[in-house]
C-alpha cells in the first residue's frame, strides 16, 4: 500500500498528537514506542534501528524510542520485549541470534521463537570476516593458512556473544578447514570492533558496517572476505567468499526484522507491520541500508512474514542439530 506522500505528511504534527492513516483510536495514538535494541548503541544493529525508526514514527503518527538492552547475545534484549505488555507499543529490532539461536542454545534464555511474532522482515545483512592489522594475511585463504601452521595457537575471535550466528559460524569454520579458535565473546559488536583495532583479539566475524571500510583504509584493521556470493553495488568492492579457493561455499547472511510478543493483538501487529512496510518503500533508507551492506527486503502480507519466519526457525534448527549444539 502506498500513500500520497505530502498528504499524509500534512497530517503529522511533531508532537505525535494526530491521528494519521496508519493509525486507529487507541494504537499508537496512547504513548511512545518503545523500539528495542538488544545491542549496545553504536552498533551495526543500533543503527539501522534508529533509521527505520525515524520512518516508522512519521508512518505512525507517534513517537518512537530506541532502546538500547545489550547483553547475552542479544537475550536481554528480547527478554525485554516478552516481559512487556502484548500491546505493540515495544518491539524488537531482532534477528536469528536473539529470537532462535538464544532459546535454542541458551537454557537461561527461558523463552522459545514462537513466544515472538515476525510483523515484518526487513534485510538480509553482509557478515564479514575481519582481522586485526597486524595479523600477517590478506586474504581469507592466508588466514585459514595461517591459522592452520604447525604448533600455531589458537585465533583468538570476537563476537557479539556466546551462541550468536557469528559464534557458531566461526566454530564451524575452524570445523570445516581443521583450524582451532578461542572465542572471546562481547555485549555487541561496537566493544568487539573496538577490542579489534587494539589487537586484544586476533579477528572477528561481525555484521558489516560501512565505518569498516574506513577503518581498513586507515589500516586500523582488515577485511579479509565477505560471507557473501553477491553484494549491494555500494559493496562492489569487498571480497566475496565465493572467491575463495577454500571454502567457496561457506555463504552466510543474517535476517532481521521487527518482532512483538506472539499474542500482541492482531490490529496492532497489522498496524506496525505497514508502518514498517512504510519505511522499506523509502528511497533515502534503501540507499542508506544498502550502503551499510544490507540487501532490502519488499514489504509482505502477515502470513508471507510468518512463513518467512517459520523457514528461518527450521533453517538454523537444522543448522544446530548438524553440529550437534546442545543448550549450555
């Protein structure tokens, strides 16, 4: 659905007060939302939240607020959210790492995917293989060479904590060519990129952000492959895994999207899945998004969003069951 833009732009007042097509009698006409970050801020995560929230608020008519609950890879954040009333006024800006890796992997965790409901997916995100500046490769079959030599210790790698897909992708990388890795697991990925550029950890497997590029010219770190067979044309650049001699195959992005608590009423979830749809038809959030490594998904109807987010639950079951990952 689309809306003639300076018209219902005219309907939005800055103090959130009047009502706009999105919009019914009681939803979001009551109070902020809260939008629900389970990363700390300055994060790959952290960002793109506070773009589509800028997009989200004008669809609605409402404020929305960025909440930043960093922590347990992500499960602190979504506990947040299930812990809140089931009236769409706080949502998740989640992923597989929060909403299906944490329950499965993490008996602490005391929630399952399907206590969420998936209103809209939005991106399939670039993950890259970063190493500190240092280290002597330059590409990622060097580093498999590398971490592979005789009487090596092991890479020491960050993440954005225990049981999150960067996790469990670099221990099955090391599974997969022969090589050992410590992990050293962190609240996000701004303290991992950090503790990176100050060479307390060897590499990292992270969501790509656009600053990275940055970073590698001003040999603070670098970028050794993509885990992608095709790239956004603002990522030209980058290296895909699919040009490794290695493993070629070793292709990997992650989803995100906006969740709710699975009983959240069914207007409500309507409501903020068109505003989210809203913001994806933006041309300024697409271009920024792609720039950031992100490929855009089209807006869907809730019942493609929650076959979307049944085939990604049976996805990284499966993935887990292959390494026969138990909860911790």
């Amino acid at each position: 659905m689309r809306w003639n833009l300076p018209a219902w732009m005219a309907a939005v007042c800055l103090g959130a007060c009047a009502m706009t097509p999105l919009a019914h009698a009681d939803y979001p006409a009551k109070k902020p939302l809260s939008l629900v970050v389970p990363y700390p801020a300055g994060g790959a995560s952290d960002a793109s939240a506070r773009q589509f929230g800028v997009h989200i608020a004008h669809a609605l008519g409402q404020q929305v607020v960025v909440e930043n609950v960093g922590g347990g890879a992500g499960m602190l954040g979504a506990r947040r959210v299930l812990t809140s009333a089931p009236d769409g006024y706080t949502f998740l800006h989640g992923s597989p790492n929060e909403v299906i890796l944490s329950p499965f992997l993490n008996a602490a965790a005391h929630y399952k995917p399907e206590d969420f409901r998936l209103t809209q997916p939005i991106s399939e995100a670039t993950i890259v293989l970063l190493a500190r500046a240092d280290l002597p490769v330059n590409t990622v079959d060097e580093f498999i060479a590398y971490a592979k030599r005789p009487g090596a210790s092991p890479l020491t790698f960050g993440s954005v904590g225990v049981g999150s897909l960067y996790h469990i992708m670099t221990e099955y990388l090391g599974r997969r060519v022969g090589a050992e890795f410590l992990h050293v697991p962190y609240r996000g990925a701004a303290p991992a990129l950090q503790d990176l550029i100050g060479r307390q950890v060897d590499f990292a497997v992270l969501p790509y952000q656009q600053a990275m590029e940055g970073m590698a010219a001003q040999q603070q770190l670098k970028i050794l492959t993509s885990f992608s067979d095709t790239l956004p044309a603002a990522l030209a650049k980058l290296p895909l895994i699919s040009q490794s001699k290695t493993i070629p195959d070793f292709v990997y992005t992650i989803a995100g999207g906006y969740y709710v608590r699975q009983d959240t009423p069914a207007a409500e979830v309507g409501t903020l899945r068109r505003a989210v749809g809203y913001a994806l038809e933006q041309p300024d959030l697409r271009a920024r998004m792609e720039a950031e490594g992100r490929r855009l998904l089209a807006p869907m109807s809730q019942p493609d969003a929650d076959a979307y987010a049944t085939a990604q639950v049976a996805k990284y079951r499966q993935m887990i069951q292959t390494l026969g990952l138990k909860p911790m």
